[in-house]
C-alpha cells in the first residue's frame, strides 16, 4: 500500500481543498493534514485577515479624528494659537499638545499643589510655543514634566515670543 500525495482536506472554514504533499515525506503528510484541517483555508484566511487590518486602520482613522476634534475644541476654548510648521505635522502637533497640557494640569493642580494663578501663568508659557515639531518631539513626556521642559525650549520654538526681534 502506498501512502497517498494528494489529499482533500476539510478546512475549519468548511471549504474542501485538495492539497499535493508530495513534497512531505510519507511519514508527515498525515500530521500535515491535521494541522490544515485545524486551519482556514487560504481564502478564508486572507478575507478575514484583510477585514480585521481594514477595520483596525478604520478605528484609527476614527480615533484620531476624535482626538483633533477635541484638540481643535480645546485650543479655541483656551484661547491657544495654531501651531507652526510643516504641514503634515500640525495637527500631530495640536494632539500633542491637547493630551500633554491636559495631561499636565491633572498632574500639576487636580492632583498636585498648583493654584489657578499658577495654572494660569503656565499657559502662558504653554501659549508661547508654537513650533509643532517641539510639541510633537515631546509626545512621550509626562504631563508633569511639562514646566520643565517649556523651560527648556529653545527661541526658535517661540516664534512669536518678540515680534521685534
Ligand atoms: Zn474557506
């Protein structure tokens, strides 16, 4: 008796597919089979394989465009102004910003010892920085790192600081 090289296989999907293994040797091809029938067949694998990337970069989409809203909502609220820069990292920039200064006064008064008028003076620092790629280099700061760090920046990122300069 001779171990056959093609077999149907009932995938977990409920499709059969006729699979060649001649190039398994005899004494894996039934364990092959197996592990096949365990498993979607190709189609079925690649369908819900691209749904689920769709759907993930969909929900991205989604939530980075609720982010923005909140952004945008914010700064008008706070009276913060736009952002400088390349154009392909502004709103990059403005997200930044949101979640940092948001992230920043949890930190600082809901939670830490400031007062308004500290909160207050500290916008204004907040309000000099205008160069997106600042906000955007900072992405992964704490919210309470943020005093010290708008300390450190740079003129260049406060484009706007001295309109005489
Ligand atoms: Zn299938």
């Amino acid at each position: 008796m001779t171990i056959p090289t093609s077999f149907d296989v009932v995938h977990s999907c409920g499709h059969t597919l006729t699979h060649d293994l001649t190039s398994r040797s005899a004494d894996q091809r039934a364990g092959y089979v197996r592990w096949l029938s365990s498993r979607q067949c190709t189609d079925c694998w690649r369908t819900a394989h691209q749904a689920d990337a769709a759907s993930t970069a969909e929900w991205l989409a989604n939530r980075r465009a609720e982010e923005q809203n909140a952004a945008t909502a914010w700064a008008d609220q706070f009276d913060m102004p736009p952002l400088e820069g390349p154009e392909k990292i502004l709103a990059w920039g403005e997200r930044t910003r949101h979640q940092l200064v948001t992230a920043a006064y949890t930190a600082l008064v809901t939670e830490g010892t400031w007062d308004e008028a500290d909160w207050a003076a500290f916008e204004e620092q907040v309000r000099l920085v205008t160069r997106a790629g600042w906000w955007v280099d900072q992405r992964d700061a704490q919210g309470s790192d943020l005093p010290e760090l708008l300390d450190a920046a740079h003129d260049r990122d406060r484009p706007t600081e001295n309109p005489f300069r």
